[in-house]
C-alpha cells in the first residue's frame, strides 16, 4: 500500500504543529497599502482614478462607453433605490385611497398591513441592489489587482 502525497494544508513533516504566519498587513513602513483607485502617485489624496491613473469619466461619457473602460453601477444604485423608494410608497398611497373607496375594511387592512411588506419589500430591494454593486466592486478589484482592462 501506498502512501498518500502530502496535503498542502498539513504542516510538513518535521514540523508538526507549527503553522506559517499570515502574511504582514501592513508593508515594512507601517503604512497601509494603497487601496484600488485611489491615492494614485501624485494624485491629490481621496480623489478616485480611474485605470492608469487617469480621472474618472463624466456619467454620459461613461454611459456611452462602448468598451466598458468605466462603471456606471456605482453611480446609479442610489438613484435607482430611491426612485424604487418613492415609487412604492406613492403605489402604497394609491392602494390605500382605492382600498377606502372599494371598501373601509379592505382599506384599514391595506393602511396596517402594507407598511410592514412595503419594509419587508424594500429590504429585499436593497439586498440585491447590494448584491449586484458588490459584484461589480470585486469584478472591478479583480482587473485592477491583475492590471488588466475592463474589456
């Protein structure tokens, strides 16, 4: 019988128990590394750069960029949930005064029922606004970590 190849998981063999350390947090001077897009050599500090260094696009110029060099996800998701906001209470509005004018019972039922799956509603909403921009964000930190374009 064989012997199975070693894990890579598992200590090698004349170190049982120790583990290597993780890698440093921080580079030899204390300061942390540079974030993605941002703090770009010469750059005034906070101010986002687009890849290569360059400032970001204008939302038009991003909207038609037909190479997908620049994300536009990250400036419309708030647009988008508050018009998602507003929208669903002026539909719940709507339903309550329609609910009254059909019949009172239904309306009181509307009136204390429809805050709660308006909340519930939004949450879920909001989830996935959350899902789709954390998507685009790692996709994002993926092609600038490997110094790829985004085409």
């Amino acid at each position: 019988m064989s012997t199975p190849p070693p894990s890579p998981y598992q200590p090698p063999q004349g170190q049982p128990g120790q583990v290597p350390p993780p890698p440093p947090a921080y580079p030899q001077g204390g300061q942390p590394q540079q974030q993605w897009g941002y703090g770009a050599p010469g750059a005034p500090q906070g101010q986002p750069q687009g890849p290569g260094g360059e400032s970001p696009k204008s939302f038009f110029a991003a909207l038609f960029d037909w190479k997908f060099h620049t994300l536009i996800t990250p400036k419309l998701v708030s647009f988008v949930y508050l018009a998602f906001m507003v929208l669903s209470a002026l539909y719940w509005l709507f339903l309550v005064f329609v609910s009254f004018a059909a019949e009172p019972v239904m309306g009181v039922l509307v009136l204390l029922v429809g805050p709660i799956i308006l909340l519930v509603t939004l949450a879920f909403f909001r989830m996935t606004l959350e899902f789709y921009f954390a998507l685009v964000r790692m996709s994002d930190d993926i092609h600038r970590s490997q110094g790829l374009p985004r085409s």
